[in-house]
C-alpha cells in the first residue's frame, strides 16, 4: 500500500519533490505539488487532492519542513492499519477553548515538533514522547496531516480563505462527525518557520467562532497511560507505609483498598497516623483493621503537623526490620502495583538512590504530580511547582527519569537509613514544601532522586486541606536557604523559564 502527498507552494522546487520521495520510503508514491501565489486557499487546494490522490492515505503537508524521520510514509500506513484513526498529525491538543485557538492551552497540547529559522533551531515538547503509540486529540496542526480517505466525513470547507484555520475546521468538523484525530511520534519533522497570525487570521477565526458557537469550548477527557505488569523480585524488603489521616475514612479505606487490590507487594505494614479522628470515625478504622487482611497498625497523635508525626512514626514507631518507607497521603488511590514498581527501581539503583516518585493524576485525568520543578522566573524569583500540572500527557516518557529534583510526600519512598541521615522532614515547616527540603536533602548527600513515570496513582488533592497550592512564604524562604547553602550542589537543579 501507498499513499499521496499534497503540499502546495508558491515556487515548485524539484529539491523538495525528491526529499518527499527519498524520505518518505514507499514506492510508487504519488505527490501532488500545487502552484499557488494566492489565488486559491488551501483547503481549495486540499479537496483537489482529496478527489484526485490515486490512494486513500493522503498527507497534506507544509513545503518548508524536512522529514528527519527515513521510511515515514509506511509508519503512517501502519498507523492507519492497525487502528481507527482517520486524521493523524504530529501536533495538537485535546482541549478547543471558546478562541478557537488550539494553542491557547499549552497544558493540552500534544505532540513534538522541531523548529529551524533564521539560523536557530528548537524543540517544542508538547508532551512526553510516545513512540509508537496514537494519543486522542480533537485538532492537529497544519503543517502535517495524514488522513485515511475512507474514514473521513467532511472535506475542508472552502469558505476558509487562505491559510488559517482551515486545519482547525477539518479536524473538529469530521471530529463532530465521529471520525478519530490523533497525534503521533514516531514521524518527525523540523518546521522551517513558525506561525504567525495577521489580519485573514483574525477573520477566519471570528467566522470559525460564529460557525460552532453552539460546540465551543470543546474538548476530550484524556487518557491514563499506565502498564499493569507483573512484577518479581529477588528480595522484597519490607516497607513501612505511613497515612496520615483525620476524620477521613472514606479517602483512608479507598486508598487502603486500592492497595490491597492493586499491589501485589507481600511485605509490608501500614502506619495509620490519626490526628484527631472522633471517636466513633477511631471506632470504624479499628472495625476496618480487623476485618482486613492487611497488616495495619494505629498510632494516635493530639495535634497535626505534617513534618513531627512522620518523624515520630519513623523514629518510634517501627520495628527495626523495616527497610524503606513510603509516604503516602490519605487521598491516594493505586491505579496500578506501584509499590512493587517504586521497589523495584530502588532495589536497581540502591547505591545511588534518593527518593523515589511516581505519576499522580487528578480524578478528571488532569496530571497533579510528574516530579517537582524548580524555575527561576524573569523577575529572578524561584517557583515551585510540579512537571505536567494539569495536562494529561506531559511526562517524563521511558519508565524511569533519574537524578530529578525529586517528588511529592503524597506518594514517596526513600530508604529508611537515608531518612535516619537526613533527620527526617524538616519540622520548622508551617504545610507544603517539607517534601522539597527533603528530596534536596537527598542530592546533597549525593544521592539520585528517580522518578518513576510507569507507576501511576490517582490523588485526590486538596480534598483534606483548606489552602491548597499556596506556600506560606516563611516556608519558601526556608527552601531559598537550603538551596542558597548547598547551591554547589543544588544549582544545577533550578532551571530558568
């Protein structure tokens, strides 16, 4: 199988046409160049191709970009064979907001794209790299879009004049009508210019607002990308998992379910830390611990400080063939054995490990946690803040991203003599950034904190704390300090925006 390459041009270069065959890597390719000095819009262009290609694969493509990818034209084959795709681009989102412009959520898009201009080259990393996989997306840039003819249901509309949003209105016109968009990887290409927006950008996007006024905004719920794996292991050390918890019980006992249904880790205790629960709320906790199978001890404590009890649980409440701790809030949910996964990782790297996080998402998908960032703003100001927050696929992509920041208490192992070394959480904190001090802490006694994207948990977030997302600013002076004196060591770790 073949397919049909449609591009249109101002100046026909036969350069280009020899590009398209050499790299495209099928034969008897049949590529369509249309000559256009403005006379027609592309998506008079584009229908032209769509009656006319001699195949049902058809690419409309860009004549500035450069296929750094050999043989792609049999990769977009396979995709359209082995799925239900009928448009597929490098670039996109799943979120249209009531603009019109796809791009105006950064946190939705997806894809990766290459940029070449004037001498400069960049990436754009929408989102983490996913080989061989299709992520659902409502749109796909213009500058490349391959389509299954047979699956489509609308043609471009040529009321669209030149050469703006045209790409828009075919993706959500055929989306409306049933037909799956998506954003692939393993094609790459390097855009010779970047897009810029005029005056026929601005009327063909108030006429593509009044054409679905009544289905903007528009968007697809994402996905959670995850593997349920099996995992053995050689050893399995036994772990302490630490909850705090408050008059919390249905959070408490989902969690504790989830990981007796999702974790096949035989070797560990849970450390229910009660902070001031009611009687009767203590009353259903020990009813729950005595059905269970599980092995669970209760300690209770009269206050609530986040830093002091997970202190005092390590310190006074383990017996001493415990080996590594996980801290884990009462508003986790396991989607898959990331226990097993997050030992597994230590057990691989236990000479150099610090700590050790995993994936956390949001009950609607959203990413709440792919490892802490540390970001040096243009006013010079440092911001705290979490890798992919509130997108669905920007993360670390490969299983195991190492020598990290490091990653939030919500869901956090680290091996118990290493937290003995440290001194454990820093308890001058008033809420939130203890965990920071932490994981910096771990790089400055040279160890690696990991993050393990392939063991994924839900986090109810906020759901037990009033002020959620804000840090009292005493507590990020303190982690200012810390960076500030071990700044040999840590400096690396803070990135400008």
């Amino acid at each position: 199988m073949s397919l049909t390459i449609v591009y249109s041009t101002r100046n026909k270069e036969p350069k280009f046409v020899r590009h398209l065959q050499q790299t495209c890597g099928r034969k008897n390719v049949e590529i369509f160049t249309y000559v256009n000095t403005g006379q027609n819009s592309l998506s008079t262009l584009y229908n032209q191709g769509l009656s006319q290609a001699r195949h049902d694969i058809i690419v409309f493509t860009h004549d500035d970009v450069i296929f750094e990818t050999k043989g792609w034209g049999g990769k977009i084959v396979e995709h359209f064979k082995r799925s239900e795709f009928g448009i597929l681009g490098i670039a996109g989102t799943t979120n249209l907001p009531a603009s019109g412009v796809w791009w105006q959520d950064t946190s939705k898009m997806i894809g990766i794209l290459k940029h070449q201009h004037q001498g400069k080259k960049w990436i754009s990393k929408y989102s983490g790299n996913f080989k061989d996989k299709i992520i659902p997306a409502v749109c796909v840039d213009g500058v490349f879009i391959a389509v299954d003819r047979k699956k489509l249901r609308q043609k471009f509309n040529e009321e669209f004049q030149s050469f703006h949003f045209y790409d828009v209105d075919f993706c959500l016109n055929n989306h409306l009508a049933g037909v799956k968009i998506g954003i692939i990887f393993n094609v790459v290409i390097i855009h010779k210019s970047y897009g810029a927006t005029n005056e026929v950008y601005e009327t063909n996007r108030r006429q593509f607002i009044a054409h679905y006024q009544n289905h903007l905004p528009y968007a697809i719920k994402g996905q959670i990308l995850f593997e349920n794996q099996t995992i053995k292991l050689t050893k399995y050390p036994k772990v302490a998992i630490i909850i705090l918890n408050k008059s919390n019980n249905l959070l408490l006992f989902n969690c504790l379910n989830s990981l007796a249904e999702k974790s096949r880790y035989p070797n560990y205790e849970v450390i229910i830390a009660d902070t001031g629960s009611s009687p009767q709320e203590l009353v259903e906790i020990n009813e729950f611990v005595d059905i269970t199978t599980m092995n669970i001890k209760v300690v209770k404590f009269d206050y609530y400080n986040f830093s002091r009890i997970n202190n005092a649980v390590v310190f006074e409440h383990l017996d001493t063939s415990t080996k590594l701790l996980l801290f884990c809030n009462n508003d986790i949910e396991l989607i898959n054995d990331a226990v097993t996964r997050m030992v597994q990782v230590y057990l691989q790297n236990k000479n150099t490990c610090g700590t050790i996080g995993c994936r956390l998402h949001f009950a609607n998908n959203e990413i709440q946690h792919a490892g802490i960032q540390l970001t040096m703003d243009k006013d010079n100001k440092m911001e705290i803040g979490h890798k992919g927050f509130k997108s669905y696929y920007n993360f670390y992509t490969g299983d195991v991203k190492r020598n990290i920041v490091g990653s939030t208490a919500a869901f956090l192992l680290i091996d118990k003599q290493l937290f003995e070394k440290i001194e454990g959480f820093n308890p001058t904190y008033t809420e939130c950034v203890e965990d920071v001090e932490l994981n910096l802490a771990a790089l400055t006694h040279h160890r690696k904190n990991y993050f393990v994207g392939d063991a994924v948990c839900y986090h109810f977030e906020s759901q037990t704390r009033q002020n959620k997302g804000h840090i009292e600013t005493g507590d990020y002076e303190k982690v200012v300090a810390f960076l500030q004196k071990h700044a040999n060591i840590l400096n690396r770790y803070v990135v400008n925006s």
